[in-house]
C-alpha cells in the first residue's frame, strides 16, 4: 500500500504499463520535458526515451490520427488530450476511424489505443478547460469510456485500459488529481468496467462518476447527519455501464438521483435514469432525477460552483424522491 | 509537354513535370529520371491498366442496372495508379481513400472484394494485413495522419519499409492531410503522400483548392515535392519508386503530385456535365494513359496486334467473372453487424443479438 495523489498514481500506472509491454508508446502536446501540464507523464521520457514518449506537434486530430497507424503497426498508443475542450479537432478521428476501424477491417485491426482525457470542473479555469463531453464517445459504438475517481482506481484502470483490445476513452477528473489516497500496488480493486459501491445506504441511491463523486459523498454525509442513508455508486465505467450494480441498488432502496456535470439533456445521467426506470419500474417509489450541469456553456469560472452539481442540489434531490407521493 | 493549352489559369507548359512517355507515345528524356524497364514490363503495365479500365466499366454497367448501390470510376487514372502500384514492394503498406482499385488490383487483392463496399455488404472488403492494402477510407484525409502514424511505428521497428497514402487534391484542403504533412516532416516519417490531382473534387476545380501547384505544399512543410505527367505511367513508375526508396532509406517523406485527369464522373452519382465543358475532356482524351503506352509498344517494339487482342479478351473474361461474382454475392447475416463492433464482449452487443433473435430479425444459432 502506498500514499499517491491520483496524477502520481496515474503517472506509475503508465509506467508500469510502459515496463510491461514495449509496444505502449505515449504521445501528446508538451508530455515529455515537461511532463504534460498536469504533470502525469513526469519523468517518463527520461527513463523511456523520446520513441515511446513522443511530444507531439500542437494537432488533436495529428494524435489521434498518427495513434490509428500506430495501433495498425501493432503499437499500443496511449494520447494525452491537453484538455476536455481541446479534444473536438481529434473528433473526426476518433468517430471515423478509431471507434470503427476493428468493425471494418472484420476484426484485423486491434484499435487498442487510450485517449486520456482531463475532464470536468471545479478547478477556477478559463473557458475550454472545464468541459465534460465524455457523452459524445459514450453514445459512439465502437469506443468505452472510463472514468477513475481515486488514485488507486487510477492506478489500476489506467493499466487495464492500455491492455484492453478495445479503443478507450480515458477520462480524467482534474479537480481529484491532487487528492491523496492509498493505493494497492498488487491487487487491482475490480474490473474495468465494474462500478463500485463507494457509499452503502438504505434510502436513496446516488449513481453518479468522475468529477461529481465527492460531491455526492460530502451529499450523503450530510444526508446522513439527517438521519437519510443514501447508498452512492461510483458509475467508474461510462461505456458501457454496470447496470448490475445499479439495479441490486435501485431494487433496495426504490429511488435514485443520477448526478454528473454534463449537462441532462440526451446524456450519459439521460441514459442511467432511462435505463434504470425500465429496469427497475415496479422497486421504484419516485421518478429518478438528475443533478447536473445547466443546458448552458460551462460559465465563467467565478460562478461554477452556481453551475456544477453542488450538496445542496443534491440533498434538493434527495429530498424530493423521498418525499414524492403518488 | 506536348500540350500546352490553359488550364484554369495555369500554363501546362510553365509547370516542371516529369515525363518519359509523351501523349503521342514517344519515349523522351528527363534529366534527373529515367528507366530500366523493358518491352515486357511495359507491356505488363499496359496489361495492368488495360483490365482495370474494364473492370471498372463493367463496375459502373452493374451498379447501372442496380448491383451496386454507387461507383467511383478511375477512368484517365489508371496510369497514376497503375505506375505507384507496381512501383511498391511487397512488404510497403500502402493507405488508399475509395477510388484506388488499381492499387488494389496491383495489391493482389480479388476485384469482387473492391466492389463489396459499393454493393453495400461490407464497409471494407478485405484483409489489410494480408494484402499490405489497408481498408477504404471515405472521410476525405483521414488516411493521410493514420498512413503516418504506421511509418512511426515502421520506423521505431526499425524495418525497411515504406508507407504510401493514396489521396486526391480535394483532400490536400483537409485538416488531416496538412497536420499529416507536419507530422511526416517533423518525425521524418518514412511515408510517400501520393497524391492524384485529377483536376476535379466532385464539382470544384482544384484551382479552388489551392493558389499554387500541389506538389509545392510539400516545400513548406520542409520535405520534397515533384509533379508527374499522372498519364505516363513510366514516370509514375520511376518516380515512385525512387520516393518510396527514399523513404525505406531514412530520408524521410515526399510528396508526389500525379498531375492527370478523372475522365468520368465523380461518382455514379454525380453529373459532370453541370459544372465541366466538353473541350476539357475531348483535350485529355489525347493525352489518354492506355492508348499512348500501346501506340509506344507498337511503333518501338514492334508488339504485334495479337498481343493486345489476348489481354483484351482476358480483360472480358475477368469482367464477366466480377459480374457472376457480384451477382452471386450474398448479402451478410443480420447478426454479423455485431461481430467486431468490439474487440471484446460488451453488454449492448450482447442484448442487441438477443433482440435480434428473439424478434425473429435474424436466426438464431449464432
């Protein structure tokens, strides 16, 4: 067990990934000298060399694009995306051919390559820095989308997304990179794609991910100084999600608040809700709801928290499905 | 050149261009280039583009009478084609966009399989890696970054292989194709942009593209550029191929601009009559790739009349083996879409093949 903060883990996950398998090459703007700007890569090309951590022209689509013929070749390219708002030069790239070149190739190509993606608010920065458009490659087939929100999660699904065969899209909270946590340097906690029970709870369930995690624990601890017991899921894979979990959940506790910055409208929370009011009709005591982002551009950064999901629209929420009658 | 009417504002004759076989099928000289092959690699080439122009014929008769849900024809390429795909080793891998079957047929891979796209069974059509011929790319560029992204990988092999990407001048305004160009010359990355300006990107003429010749982009970017007679395909040939040496060499990429003509339409589709006159297509007729590589033979080699009529004939017994081909082909199972739409078991996959069976979509035993 070691204490690391999630940049740190995510900087020894790559490290091990890149020890495990000379075929990982990592590739982005400013990753090698200085270690990209959230210092994730730090130290890495030093020890692996300019060939396998490649700083990269300033072009998103140049690296996604140059990753697709590196996976041809048989690499396993893993690109840094500066910025959730710098990604949409690389989306042609990544609908076009990333998420649909296994498909075509009738399963010749393996698109095993990881897009890692700084997303979400809650860090006071200027517009184009705080975005969360990870439900634009979640309603892609072809791509997964994951989310870890702790270091040690990091540290593992950071490894395991570099092994899998499938292209991921590797999404990064900004605002947790900087928290410490223990982390496990033997076992991985659980798969990919599992989602994780991060609160147990009898009253509500809170499924949410990413960026909005903490907020929904610091939710459920002040639920709880009110006598409510919310269970929170920590959704941890986007594309595809762990139903399972959710519905075990939802069935006991017969109602559920869906949290996330992204704003509702056709997102990944429209999705979870969607899905969780079909599959759990008749356990449900009140209609889901969602906390989320306003249908706004993400605002000026002085009045973010009036924007982001907070503990208090969340325990607003908690209050309604519990005391909805119908 | 030969020819030096205007062109859409631009002097053919102002333009350097390599030629070795002029319009009239007279071997000329260049300074810098030259070549080695013989009567019988000529006539192999004549060959070559001789069967692509008829399968390609035959491709647009079928998608006529409604077997193909859309063609794109090569007429007028088949010498820009023809010329880089003999000119490519077998262990270079080449990047096409949707017009390449002369790439494809050079690659070795069965003309059924081309036309699996355009009939609407597939959305590629073979296996890249067999044929060192990657799939079709329909997003105009988006080949050109993934072309160099494979010779980064060729080069950190260190393996003595070339990359070709296949793109026309319409792309050349494409994000992917200018960042592509600073990627191969920032790595040196050991890739050939082989591009065919066939004058025309559906409806716009490439001087709407570009205010100077494609082939000096390459300038700017900080690797070589050269423009070829696209028709001759001698100088395709020699060329290439001393670009593609270039490349497996370690000197880095270059830019090829074969200068030619699309003689059809765009597409099945378009209409080219709406936005080009007559007089520009009745002057490229004379400068047709075929027909100057046989009126050579002839008259250097002495070819006799029989030769040709054999690979005609063979050119007719392949186009009416493609047309039993596509009309025997058979359209793909139902559950099929879910095969490789990952690489490993996703759960919507999984429900979307039990709704299919259950909803009597498709047969289930899969």
């Amino acid at each position: 067990m070691a204490q690391m903060t999630m940049a740190k883990a995510l900087n020894e996950g790559l490290r091990r990934a890149m020890e495990n398998n000379p075929k990982v090459l990592l590739m982005g703007e400013d990753i090698g000298k200085l270690g990209g700007v959230f210092r994730v890569t730090d130290g890495l090309q030093k020890d692996f060399g300019e060939d396998r951590v490649i700083d990269s022209p300033l072009a998103e689509s140049g690296i996604v694009g140059t990753a697709v013929g590196m996976a041809i070749r048989g690499y396993r390219p893993v690109c840094e995306i500066q910025f959730d708002g710098f990604v949409y030069p690389a989306f042609d790239q990544i609908v076009s051919q990333v998420a649909k070149l296994h498909s075509r190739s009738d399963g010749v190509y393996t698109m095993g390559l990881v897009i890692r993606l700084p997303y979400g608010g809650q860090i006071g920065a200027i517009e184009h820095h705080s975005e969360s458009p990870e439900g634009y490659f979640a309603h892609t087939a072809g791509l997964r989308v994951v989310s870890p929100t702790t270091p040690n999660d990091a540290y593992w699904m950071i490894q395991q997304a570099i092994s899998h065969d499938d292209p991921i899209i590797f999404c990064e909270p900004k605002c947790r990179y900087w928290e410490k946590g223990d982390v496990d340097l033997d076992h991985p906690p659980r798969g990919l794609f599992e989602a994780n029970v991060a609160r147990e709870g009898r009253d509500v369930t809170v499924v949410t991910y990413g960026p909005s995690v903490r907020t929904a624990l610091r939710a459920a601890d002040a639920a709880a100084a009110e006598g409510r017991s919310v269970e929170v899921i920590d959704a941890r894979s986007i594309a595809p999600l762990d139903f399972g979990v959710m519905v075990t959940s939802v069935q006991k506790t017969g109602r559920l608040v869906v949290v996330a910055e992204a704003p509702a409208n056709a997102s990944v929370s429209a999705e979870i809700a969607a899905r969780l009011a079909e599959d759990c009709f008749y356990s449900l005591s009140a209609p889901p709801l969602r906390v989320t982002g306003y249908h706004t551009p993400y605002p000026p950064s002085r009045i973010e928290e009036e924007y982001l999901p907070s503990v208090d629209r969340i325990l607003d929420a908690i209050d309604r499905v519990i005391g909805f009658e119908s | 050149m030969a020819i030096g009417f205007e062109l859409k504002g631009e002097s053919m004759s102002e333009i350097p261009l390599v030629q070795l076989l002029t319009p009239e099928g007279e071997r000329v000289s260049h300074p810098d280039y030259d070549t080695s092959l013989g009567r019988d690699d000529i006539f192999a080439m004549w060959r070559d583009m001789t069967i692509i122009r008829r399968l390609c014929n035959e491709a647009t008769s079928l998608q006529r009478q409604g077997q193909l849900a859309l063609w794109a024809p090569l007429q007028g390429q088949e010498a820009a084609q023809i010329g880089a795909g003999r000119a490519l080793a077998p262990n270079d891998f080449t990047f096409p966009s949707y017009r390449e079957h002369g790439i494809a047929w050079c690659r070795g891979i069965p003309p059924e399989n081309w036309l699996r796209m355009f009939r609407g069974v597939h959305h590629g059509g073979w296996d890249p890696q067999k044929y060192r011929h990657s799939v079709p790319t329909i997003v105009i560029g988006n080949q050109a970054l993934n072309a160099v992204g494979y010779a980064m990988g060729v080069q950190r092999d260190g393996a003595e292989e070339a990359t070709m990407v296949f793109f026309g001048d319409g792309a050349t305004s494409e994000g992917d194709v200018n960042e592509a160009f600073v990627w191969a010359g920032s790595f040196d990355a050991p890739v050939v942009f082989f591009v065919q300006n066939n004058q025309w990107a559906i409806s716009e003429p490439t001087i709407r593209q570009t205010k100077i010749p494609l082939y000096r982009r390459a300038e700017g970017f900080g690797f070589p550029g050269i423009r070829v007679d696209g028709n001759d395909v001698l100088a395709v040939y020699e060329v290439t191929r001393r670009a593609l040496a270039h490349a497996r060499e370690g000197g880095g990429p270059t830019l090829i601009e074969a200068f030619t003509y699309r003689m059809g339409a765009h597409t099945t589709s378009d209409d080219p009559t709406r936005y080009r006159i007559d007089a520009e297509v009745e002057a490229w007729k004379h400068r047709d790739p075929v027909e100057r590589v046989k009126a050579y033979l002839v008259r250097q080699h002495q070819v006799p009349a029989a030769s040709f009529d054999d690979v005609t004939e063979e050119a007719n017994t392949l186009a009416a083996k493609l047309r039993d081909d596509v009309l025997s082909m058979p359209n793909p199972e139902p559950l099929s879409i879910f095969e490789h739409a990952y690489a490993d078991v996703h759960p919507l996959i999984e429900e979307g093949k039990r709704d299919m069976v259950e909803l009597g979509i498709a047969g289930g035993g899969h």
